[in-house]
C-alpha cells in the first residue's frame, strides 16, 4: 500500500490536470488554481527538508570528527545565525536583528558568493590557453568561432571592423541555434516521455528504495 | 626549455597575475571604450520604453543571486531607473532566495536619486517566494494569490499600485534578469501558458543557450552579460533618462582587457604549439 496510494495519487492527478488544460470551464479554473497552491504549500515543506537534511549530515560529520569536520561546525553556525536574525528580526523591537541580518547578508554572504563566481575568471583563462590549440581542422574551427564571438561582445571588434559583431551574432542564430534545437527539441520529447512514465507508473524511481 | 616549449607552456600562476592586472588596472583607470548596443538590447529597450507612464507595470524578476551579482545587478539599476524616469511602474519578484535582498538594495539606492517615486504607487516589490515555476503559474491566475503580501507586509490590495493588476494581462512585459533555469521557466508558463510578453538578462555565459528563444519570437530581447548592461545603460544616457554613474560600462573596460588578454594566451599558444609540432615532424622525417 505504501507504494500504491502515491502512484494512485500520480496516475490520478496526471490524467487530471493533463484534461483541464483543454476544459475552459470556470470549476475547471478553480481546480488548476487550487492544486497549484497545494504546491506552493508542499514546496514550502521541502525547504524544511533540506534545512533538516543539511543540519543532520554536518551533525554527523562533527560527531564522528571526520576530515575538515570545523567547516561543517561553520556552516550550522551560519544557518542557525541566519535563520534566527531573519526570523527574530520580523517581531517588533528587534528591529536591529534585521539590520543586522542585511548587514551579514550584504558584507559577508554577497562577497564571499561573488568572490567564489569571480576566481571562475582565472580558472577559464588558464584553461582556454591549454585547450585551445588547433590540434585538428574541427578544433580550428572551434578556435575561430570562438575568437570572432569573442572579439564580437567586446568593443573592441565593432572597433576593429563594424562587421564582427554581426558575424559573432550570426555564428550565435545559426550554427549555435541548429544545435541548441536539436538539444531543445530531444530533451523536451524526453522530458514528456518521463513525464508519460510517471503518470502511467512505468518509472517508479521517484519512489525511493532502489526501485525494489 | 627553448622558446617555442616556453610559449606552449606558460605557468599558469603567470596567467593568473596576468588576468587579474587586466582586470585591476582598467577599473582604477577607466578607458571608457564605446559602447555598440545590439539588435536584442535595442529591441528589449524599446519594449520597455513604449510602455505608457503611470500605468500598467513592468514585471522585474530579480533570479539572481550575488555570484551573478556583478552582471545582473547593473542591469536591474539600469532598468529600473529607465522605469523612475519614465514614470512607468515596475513589479519586482524573485525566485531565488537571495535575489529579495538584492532588489531591495537597489530600489533603495535608486529611489533616492527619484525623490518624486514613492513606494506602492509607483513600485512594489513583492519579494521571494518558494515554488520556482508554480510561482510564475500562479502570478498568470491571480497575483494577490501568489503574494497576499509584498516583501514588507503590506497587504496587496492596500497598494494603490496594484489595484489593477490582477495577473499577466495586465502585465504588458515580465524581464528576468538570470543566470540559471529561470527563464525557460518564464518563457514556458508565462509565455506559453499565459501570453505574457518575456524578455531577458542573463549571465554571458548562459547567453548562447537561449537563441532559439529569441528567434522563435517567445523572448522580445536581450541583454547579454555585462555587456548588455552596459548597453542599457548606454541607452538610458543617449536618451536622457539617466546620468548616474554607468557601473556596468566601468567594467566592461575590464572585460574586454580579459577577453584580449585570453585571445593573446591562445595565439601564443597556438604558435608555440605548432612550432614544437613542426619541429618534431622535421626530426622524424630525419
């Protein structure tokens, strides 16, 4: 049964909601309305989830003293501070909680959230260095391509000559784009496969426990 | 190690100085390189500006968080500042957690430099709310369903703002500023689903997957990384709307110092490569 009733509730839902999307009624409406809601609410549970998963395997890892098991006592600190000043901070006269809550989210999450993003910079260069070398016609293909899109998002190409921009944004809408649809196209028949699988109890790995 | 083995091997700790005195040096010495607003910059402008003043609002959504802050914030500065002086009301959202406190600062600064906009009549910040893509479902049904309240606490229907504006229809254009997933999600349900016209600000890094989009006609327009921004910005200049510091064309300088230095890299190492190759071939051949 606790297999059953969750696949019952899918099957039913599915076939449901895929036949009010062509009933323009008013109860129709209500319905689809009512049920996004629900998982609106459902949504915010999981929140809960993964704050109470996120704890319990850093609590483990204190524990148990595995290795770098201090960033782990960090990263609970930081939860815990955040979530009481943002919580907190919403009742009356502790105004200054939520001060303080912005100023902890401005001057050190924001930095620290940029700052990783940032060292992306030195890691692509270096890397563009190494593995751009004509090796083969396809990889100088790839490198000039990858040089007029390059030159064409600086000032610098329009600079050089007016028409680079309109060569990079060519190489972007043609070639680019006829992959980039294939791609779409297979993952969106892919995706409405799935989707058929789930409805229809064919996939059951959403269950858990291994598909036993 | 000759030359050629040097050119193709450059340590990488080199590199890294390198790209960081490209990108330190031009932001305290800003070259104010000119800016060349493309087609789909121009065009989402455009869709921004024939929106009518004191009307119908444009729907910002912040998906951002600060790792995508030095890209998307510009943009968001420059939109919405292009919207205080037109008078054309603005909506802001997120569906990322971080992106509420983001917007938040940036109204804040930026409605100082506006002292005749005022909040809930002029703009409403709804804030973040959790569900991803059954939020933008549920703004096309009815947004005082989605956000009973706005990001302060202020019930919805108190905004004199909001008093008619009931879902998408009454939307004329949703922008999401994103470096993530959130803008299929925007162009699928509010688009597809519910008519809404999309535009979008993305990361440059993720521009080259949303092309098909934009050709399809299911996005409006584009604003491409940094430079879009500095785009926008350029725009809000040329037409007088603005004349605040343009941070995003400040680092674009940097951008495109990085972006020759890099191109320099591969030319050097490229020749020192074919060089060896070269070389190598000739002591075979003998």
């Amino acid at each position: 049964m606790k297999r059953q009733i969750p696949l019952m509730i899918v099957l039913f839902l599915g076939i449901l909601l895929t036949v009010q999307f062509f009933i323009p009624s008013n109860s129709s409406t209500v319905f689809y309305q009512t049920v996004i809601q629900w998982y609106l609410i459902i949504t915010g549970f999981t929140i809960i989830l993964a704050v109470g998963s996120l704890v319990n395997h850093h609590n483990l890892k204190i524990r148990r003293r595995k290795e770098h098991w201090w960033n782990s006592i960090a990263t609970i600190t930081g939860v815990v501070v955040m979530a009481l000043l943002g919580i907190l901070g919403k009742i009356e006269g502790l105004g200054w909680m939520m001060d303080l809550y912005r100023k902890l989210f401005k001057y050190v999450q924001a930095p620290m959230d940029s700052a990783m993003f940032a060292i992306l910079a030195f890691y692509m260069a270096s890397a563009s260095y190494r593995a751009f070398r004509a090796r083969s016609k396809e990889a100088l293909l790839l490198l000039i391509s990858g040089f007029i899109v390059m030159l064409g998002v600086v000032p610098f190409g329009a600079y050089l000559w007016r028409a680079i921009p309109d060569i990079s944004e060519w190489i972007l809408m043609v070639p680019n784009m006829a992959s980039k649809r294939g791609i779409l196209l297979g993952v969106g028949l892919g995706s409405a496969a799935t989707a058929l699988k789930i409805i229809l109890g064919i996939e059951r790995s959403w269950l858990g426990g291994g598909g036993k | 190690m000759n030359i050629w083995e040097k050119m193709s091997k450059i340590d990488r700790r080199i590199i890294y100085l390198m790209v960081g005195l490209a990108v330190i040096i031009p932001l305290i010495f800003p070259m104010n390189l000119p800016s060349y607003p493309s087609k789909y910059a121009i065009k989402l402008y455009n869709e921004v500006d024939k929106i009518a003043p004191n009307n119908q609002p444009l729907l910002v959504s912040a998906d951002y968080s600060p790792s995508m802050m030095p890209e998307l914030h510009p943009m968001f500065m420059a939109i919405a500042r292009h919207c205080f002086a037109k008078k054309i009301r603005l909506l802001v959202t997120t569906l990322d957690p971080n992106g509420a406190a983001l917007a938040e600062d940036a109204l804040l600064k930026i409605s100082k430099e506006y002292p005749d906009i005022v909040y809930g009549r002029d703009y409403v910040m709804l804030g973040y709310k959790p569900g991803f893509f059954t939020v933008i479902m549920l703004l096309g049904e009815s947004i005082i369903k989605a956000y009973p309240k706005d990001h302060f606490g202020t019930p919805l229907a108190q905004l004199p703002m909001m008093a008619n504006v009931r879902n998408y229809a009454d939307i004329p254009l949703v922008i999401t500023l994103c470096g993530s997933k959130a803008m299929d999600s925007w162009v699928i349900y509010a688009g597809t689903r519910y008519h809404a016209k999309v535009g979008y600000g993305n990361t440059a890094v993720a521009s080259a997957d949303y092309y098909p989009w934009l050709q399809s006609g299911q996005l409006v327009g584009q604003l491409n990384g940094l430079k879009g921004a500095s785009e926008y910005e350029y725009l809000n200049e040329k037409n007088g709307y603005t004349k605040a510091p343009k941070t995003a064309s400040k680092g674009m300088d940097a951008v495109a110092i990085v972006h020759l230095l890099i191109m320099a890299f591969i030319i050097i190492g490229n020749i020192g490569f074919f060089a060896l190759r070269s070389k190598s071939k000739q002591q075979g051949g003998n």
